[in-house]
C-alpha cells in the first residue's frame, strides 16, 4: 500500500506557521547518505520511513530524532503521527519501536511514546531470528530494554534476559562454560485437524476394478 500525502489539510499548514511547507534533504557527492537540516526533517523522513517499511532507515534517523526542549507544533504533529503504525507487526517494526524508544530516553517528558514497551519487548525476543541485521539491538540495548520491562510476567523474556546477562559475562572475561537457570515454557500441542486430503484414494490406479466398473456402466 502507498502512501497518499494530504496538502490540504489547514490544521497542518497553520501548525508550520512561516516555515517552507517541504523538507530539503542534501546528499552527499558519493550518493550513499543524505544529510537532515532540522529536527522536524528528520522526524518527517522517519515517519515516511516507518510508513514505507524501510525498517533500516527508521533505525539510523532514531537518534536524530531527539529533543531536550518542548515540540514546535509543527514538530508535534509530525512526531504523533507514529500512532499510526501501531498495528504494524513485521518483526524488524518491533525493533523500531525500541530503538526510537531508547533514543527519546532522554526526552520522554516531551516526546512520549506510544506503544507498551513490554508488548514490544516480547514481540521483538518472540521474533528475534527474523528481524534484520541492519534492525537488531545491540546486547546493551536488549538488556537495557528489557530492564525497562515487566519480565517477571512472562518466561520468555525472563530466559532472554538470564541468557544475555551470560552473554555479557563472557564478554567481559566470565566463565564461558557456566550455567544459566530458564524457566520452562509449556508446550503447546498441537490440535488435531481432520482434512479430506488425509486419506489417500488410489482406487482409480486399480485397473482391475475400473474394467469391472466400466463394463457395468456399458451393460
């Protein structure tokens, strides 16, 4: 699905106030980056990042989206527009939502998010082996994240989390053949489907019987 921009819409041109109503954003002479002018330029490339599916480069614009100082309201309107990406559920989407979420750390009194970290959390870890390479938090980042989480709530992220503190120990010089305690997660069995495919008619490789049946049919 494309994304259809709206030029007409008065709340949004007044909120610009005497500003250009585009964004210039100059590319380097190698053609390999871009460069953002201004902090509402950013937020509006990663929004139409995030609009597009371009996990990657919602994840490199995350950290030049940040402000200590209150939202222009041109700025505001631009930065509530990740409410609409809420029912997002690709797996790298996920990453997104954590990298913007530690970005704006900082500034969570004036650039709040909107998303459950928590929910997040445990969508990102149940999804891990599909997310990017490009969308991946760092080990610092997931632990962090995680802190931030209600992980006695749920095993799996308790087990994620138990699994990169050993990971950050070894890192660290630890022992690399210590143990770690995870909880057990029921296993979910799986139902019982009745298909007509299940049984396997070969009667119709049974030349005898077909003869027999066509010479009923012909009498």
């Amino acid at each position: 699905a494309g994304v259809t921009l709206d030029r007409t819409n008065k709340e949004w041109i007044a909120n610009l106030g005497d500003e250009p109503r585009h964004y210039n954003y100059p590319i380097h002479f190698s053609r390999a980056f871009f460069f953002t002018q201004s902090l509402a330029s950013s937020l509006f490339m990663l929004v139409a990042a995030f609009y597009n599916r371009n996990y990657g480069l919602v994840c490199r614009l995350a950290d030049t989206c940040v402000s200590d100082v209150e939202l222009s309201p041109e700025e505001k309107q631009i930065y509530e527009l990740l409410k609409a990406v809420d029912d997002d559920h690709h797996p790298d989407s996920h990453a997104c939502r954590l990298k913007i979420t530690i970005a704006t750390e900082g500034s969570r009194s004036v650039m709040p998010i909107f998303w459950n970290i928590t929910e997040q959390c445990y969508r990102y870890v149940q999804k891990v082996n599909r997310i990017s390479a490009a969308c991946r938090l760092t080990v610092d980042e997931e632990l962090y994240m995680l802190s931030q989480s209600s992980t006695g709530k749920f095993d799996l992220l308790a087990n994620r989390l138990q699994f990169l503190k050993a990971l950050k120990k070894i890192e660290e010089g630890g022992d690399p053949g210590a143990t770690i305690t995870l909880k057990n997660r029921p296993v979910m069995k799986c139902p019982k489907i009745v298909n007509f495919d299940d049984i396997r008619d070969d009667s119709i490789l049974k030349i005898d019987d077909l003869l027999e049946k066509a010479k009923e049919f012909v009498t």
